[in-house]
C-alpha cells in the first residue's frame, strides 16, 4: 500500500486509508487553534519566549492542511508588530530582546499573511528597517551572522539572513560571497556540515547550509553523492530519521533530513511510505498533534514539522511546501518573482 505519491503512483485518497494511516487534518487544526487560549496553564507561559516561532509553526502548519484563514490574520498582524524594535530586529514576544531567530519568523508569517504593505503603513521604511538589521549582525571579514547584538555566531543564523532578504528583496545589503565561503568551510569528509568549521555533521545544520547555498545560487559547492549517503542513512527500522548516527529517531527530522535530500535531487534514496507511516503513528488522534516519537506527548513544533514532512513526501491532500524556505511553495513562488529591490 503506498502513502505518498511518487513517479508512477498516483497515491491514494485518505478517505481509503485504515485509521492508523490516515491524517487527522480537522483534529490538528482545532489544536493548532487552541494553543492561544491556554492563557491559564503554566506551560503557556513557561513557553513565551517560543511565542513567534510558534505562530509561524502553527500559521504554516494550518496552510499546509488547507485551512489558511483558522487564524485571525489581524491579530497576527498585531502581535507580529508589537514585537519589532526600533532597531528592525524583532523578539518572542512583546518586551523580549530582538533576535535572528524571532526575526526570521516574523518575516515568513507577514510574507504568508501577505502584509509587506501592511508593515510599510504601520511602519515608516518597514522592510528597510528589518534589513539593515539583519545586514548589521553580519561580520563582514569572515560572512559569519551573529543571533543578535551579543555576538553568538551559528550556520541557522546566516541560512536565517538569507532567508529573510531575500523574502524581503533585500540580499543586497549583505556579502553574500563571503557567507558561502563561511558554509563550505563548515563542509565536512562525510559531506555533511556542522554549526561552524570542525563541528560533526547534524541533519539540522545541513538543512541550513543547504537552503543558505540554494538561495545564494551555490548548491554547486555541494558534495551530493557523499551527502545523499549520509543523510539516507539516518532512517531507522521504524521509519523515523535521526539526526546523526546513533540517536533515536524523531519526527523533526522528517523535515531536517528530507528537505536537504530534495534540495540535492536524492528523496528517494529514503523509504518515504515508511517515513509516512512514522509520522502518522506519532498523531494524537483525539486531541489533535503530533509528537515526537509514538506515544509521546504532542507539541506545535513536532506537529508542524511533522506535517512538512509529509507535504515534501506528497501524502494526500497536503499543500506543496518550498523545501529551502520552508513556507507553502505558492507563497514563496508569489513573492520571489518581484525583483531584488537593491538590483
């Protein structure tokens, strides 16, 4: 019985799947759309400084099930500003400190909200403003990008950069060169790469030097075959995938590692129905969720990725996700075909 769509298959309707294979598509939404009216659990707050982060997990995950408009879209609109900096930088939430991560975030949701003008009426020069603070955490001898203002340096900060640029037209105002030189020094024998030079190889940071070397251009650089290799051998008896050898296996790296095998051309060197079958297995069919492993308790953060992996593995009814980015690939395609407003 094939899961997921493929050439020569056409997949099969998730009506016709047993119960234990199917996708709770109503059950996820109403989750996704309960974790803002939890206000009286200590984990709402305990969890405040993941609030940005987890809108754009939930927005996005709620666009692949084909609910885009479950959330109010001005609410999120206001939440996402009150969180900005008169620096371009935005935090977690209302009062914390602007940081790469929170940014990145902010900008994917107003690009899937479709709220650059919206941002350029609240906010005079807008756009402007998050670039150049994004372009100033960046350390021009040797491309590296800083999370924030305290200096901390990691590849997921400069995929993030080039991320939000270039959703915002902006990869003009960095040395895009110099970032991927910093990425292939971070290349590994195994063809992997690690979160700065000498670092062991994880699934995570090839994921962002990979979708940092797709939007540069420069996915030349990369060592396919040996990658393909090493990143097909994280899956597991069970289906799931891992991070690097030897762990146990995790619904996060669905996305992790099947994004960085389509970016290079090789998802089919994984089982992707048994990698299907694994996700689904983790869901919480009553209350909606996916976990990290079966029989855990659920989070929006698995639950999302956990969707993402099954959209790039064509699970029926999914919206198409754009592996570099990371968003619903209509919206990526939409906004990529305007020009670089520096060019």
């Amino acid at each position: 019985m094939s899961l997921v769509s493929g050439p020569g298959r056409g997949g099969m309707t998730d009506a016709r799947l047993p119960r234990e294979l199917r996708l709770f598509v109503d059950k996820h939404v109403s989750y996704i759309q309960s974790l803002d009216t939890r206000k009286d659990e200590l984990e709402y707050w305990l969890t405040e400084h993941l609030r940005m982060n987890g809108l754009y997990w939930g927005l996005t995950a709620l666009h692949l099930l084909g609910h885009p408009d479950a959330l109010p879209r001005n609410e999120m609109l206001d939440f996402v500003l009150s969180c900005m900096h008169e620096s371009g930088g935005f935090g977690a939430a209302p009062g914390h400190d602007a940081h790469m991560l929170y940014t990145v975030s902010s900008v994917q949701i107003l690009a899937t909200l479709d709220a650059f003008d919206d941002l350029e009426e609240r906010v005079k020069g807008g756009r402007q403003k998050i670039g150049h603070y994004i372009a100033s955490l960046q350390n021009p001898a040797t491309g590296t990008f800083a999370g924030d203002e305290w200096g901390e340096t990691d590849t997921r900060f400069l995929y993030c950069a080039l991320n939000a640029l270039s959703l915002l037209g902006l990869l003009g105002l960095i040395d895009v060169d110099k970032a991927v030189e910093y990425i292939q020094s971070c290349q590994n024998f195994d063809g992997g790469y690690g979160n700065r030079p000498e670092a062991e190889s994880h699934s995570g940071q090839i994921f962002t030097c990979l979708a940092a070397l797709s939007i540069a251009g420069r996915l030349d650089v990369v060592e396919s075959d040996r990658l393909g290799a090493w990143l097909s051998e994280r899956q597991l008896k069970n289906g799931g995938l891992n991070g690097r050898p030897e762990k146990k296996e995790d619904v996060c790296y669905s996305w992790w590692v099947a994004s960085s095998l389509a970016m290079i051309g090789k998802l089919h060197w994984i089982d992707g129905d048994r990698l299907a079958s694994f996700i689904l297995n983790c869901q919480d069919p009553d209350g909606g969720g996916i976990a990290d492993r079966p029989g855990d308790m659920v989070d929006v953060f698995h639950t999302f990725f956990g969707l993402a992996g099954l959209s790039l593995l064509k699970y029926p009814g999914m919206v198409e996700i754009d592996p570099v980015y990371c968003m619903p690939l209509a919206i990526t395609k939409r906004i990529l075909e305007k020009p670089d407003v520096n060019s």
